[in-house]
C-alpha cells in the first residue's frame, strides 16, 4: 500500500512541476516578447499559452513516436 501511495505522490508532483513549469514559462516568454516589442498589441497571453501549448504537445508527441 505505501509503495503505491508513492507512486501516486511521485505521479502528481510530477505533473504538478510540469504545470508550474509550462505557466511560469509562458509567463516570463509572453514578458519578454512584450517588453521587447516582439508582438503585436492584438496578442494577449492565452496567444502565447496556445503557441508554448502546441509546442509541448508535440513535443510529447515526437517523444512517443520515438519510443
């Protein structure tokens, strides 16, 4: 029983460091590009969430696709 719990835990903070990751990345890219003048005023961040998005998702699927 502990030993699944573990894996349970283990499983979670996974993908919870993977979430926090993904927003405090969009974050300081939709920062950046913002400060840089690098987009146009008509973007806003869910923009830049839908490109880093794209990006991970095929990203997981190059990954499995080489498995």
């Amino acid at each position: 029983m502990v030993i699944e719990l573990d894996k349970l835990v283990e499983k979670f903070g996974e993908r919870a460091g993977y979430v926090v990751g993904y927003f405090l990345f969009t974050t300081v890219l939709f920062f950046i590009l913002l400060l840089l003048n690098k987009i146009s005023e008509s973007f806003s961040y869910i923009h830049v969430m839908a490109i880093t998005f794209l990006i991970a998702v095929l990203g997981v699927i190059v990954k499995r696709f080489l498995k």
